[in-house]
C-alpha cells in the first residue's frame, strides 16, 4: 500500500511539474527531444529517416505551439509570438548549433560516399548542393592571442547545411597555448569569426543576430582542448553564417574575401 501510495505522489508531482512548465520551456523541451534524437542516429539512420522525422518534428512544433521551423529557432519561435528571456535564448542557440554541426556530419558522409560512388539519400537537413571552393590562407586573420601558436593550413567557403553560408577551417598547433586568461569563469573558450569584404567590412547580409559566424563548438571546450594539446595536432571547425537577411546568398558569400577570427568566452 505505502509503495502504491508513492507512486501516486510522485506521478502527482510530474503532473504539477508539467503543467507548470511555461509554453516556451515546452518548445524548448519539444526541440531538444528531437536535437537528441537527430543526435543519437547513425548517418545511415539518418539518410533513410531524417527526412520523416525532420516532418514529423515540423508539423509537432507547429500543431503545439504555433511554430513553423525554418531553421532559425530563436527567430521561428518569437515569429510565432513565444516571449523568450535571455536563457531560454541562449538554450535555443545552442541546441541550432548542436544541430547544425550533426548536419555537417552528414554532408560530410554523404560527400565520402559520393567520392566512393555510394547513392546519396537528399535530405532537407543537408542542403549541400554547392561546392567549397579553397579560400586564402592569408586572408584568414587569426587573433592576436594565437599569432605565431597556431597556423591556418587550409581554408573552404561554402553554401552548406540548410543553405546556410559556412567557412570551413583546419588549424595546426604550433606550440602549446595556456587559455587560462581565455575562459570565463567557467573554463569555457570559443573562437568564432566574421566574414568581410577585402577592406575589411563586414558582409552584413550573411551575420547572424549574434553577430558572429559560430562553429560547433557548442561547449567551449573543443577548440580550448586543441590549444593545450601537443604542437602539430590539427583540428577542423567549420563556422556558419546566417541567410536570412541575404537576397543571394551565393552573391553576398562572393563578397566575402577575408575571415576575422576572435576569442570570446
């Protein structure tokens, strides 16, 4: 009877817990269920399943909260007139770019199996239909806390995940770096970058709310880990931009002729 009684209790407070739950903590719950989820799949899952899934996950947010999703979540939820506060926005940002880096996997699956001559499965999770053209070394402009620690060996513009525009970059460690004056408090580090004109402007059209081209990085600690590692270790981050206030992204990606690097934690 007592353990009976218990149960009833404890399904009582998840009950209260729930119906507590504001509108907008339920979106956030719904999206990162399906982050997870996208998370948790093989690449072969996820060619044969993405697709279904990425309707089916659609057509819930739209149903329970009015949301329609085009890939942007802080922007698709306060579209539809969710009342977001700073933390919640912050949890949205993180769970777009833990989803936009699983997305990068995939393309990059996919281009291995073309190169193997594999079918390739489209899936709207993967807009990848342009290809990465190679990008000046020296017009990557690294920041000054990493000048002469850290070499740029190769750099790709793109148009890739969702059709978003993205810089893909691979950094070589030269000598060990000490981040302690990098990370906050809580030991976190990112680097992330901004795409400019060949004076230096910043190409506007392709800059997210943020500011700032981010890579997926989401914890702070995969670049900061790369920089404590041994001189001659190498790591590939691939930084994405925003498209919705471009007319043409390809056109405005053309502008973008050098990429600004910065630390911030």
């Amino acid at each position: 009877m007592k353990k009976v009684k218990f149960i009833v209790i404890a399904l009582a407070a998840l009950f209260i817990v729930s119906c507590s739950q504001s509108k907008e903590d339920k979106f956030i719950s719904s999206v990162e269920e399906f982050v997870v989820q996208i998370e948790n799949m093989s690449d072969t899952e996820l060619k044969e399943n993405g697709a279904m899934i990425e309707s089916q996950f659609k057509s819930k947010i739209e149903t329970l909260y009015g949301v329609k999703f085009n890939n942007k979540l802080v922007e698709d939820a306060e579209a539809a007139g969710l009342t977001l506060n700073q933390e919640q926005k912050e949890k949205l940002l993180d769970l777009e770019g833990r989803l936009v880096k699983r997305a990068a996997e995939l393309f990059k699956s996919n281009k291995d199996d073309e190169d193997s001559g594999d079918l390739d499965t489209e899936l709207s999770l993967t807009d990848t239909s342009n290809e990465r053209s190679s990008f000046d070394l020296g017009n990557v402009l690294l920041p000054s806390q990493l000048k002469g620690k850290v070499e740029i060996i190769s750099a790709e513009k793109s148009i890739g995940s969702y059709g978003y525009p993205e810089m893909e970059i691979t950094f070589k460690l030269l000598s060990t770096v000490n981040t302690s004056s990098l990370c906050s408090e809580y030991g976190q580090m990112w680097i992330v970058g901004v795409g400019q004109t060949e004076n230096g402007v910043d190409v506007k059209e392709l800059l997210p709310n943020y500011r700032e081209w981010r890579s997926g990085d989401s914890d702070g600690n995969e670049f900061k880990a790369f920089l404590e590692s041994e001189p001659g270790e190498t790591i590939t981050l691939q930084f994405t931009g925003d498209k919705d206030s471009s007319n043409d992204v390809e056109s405005d990606l053309e502008k973008v002729k050098k990429f600004k690097l910065k630390i911030t934690n």
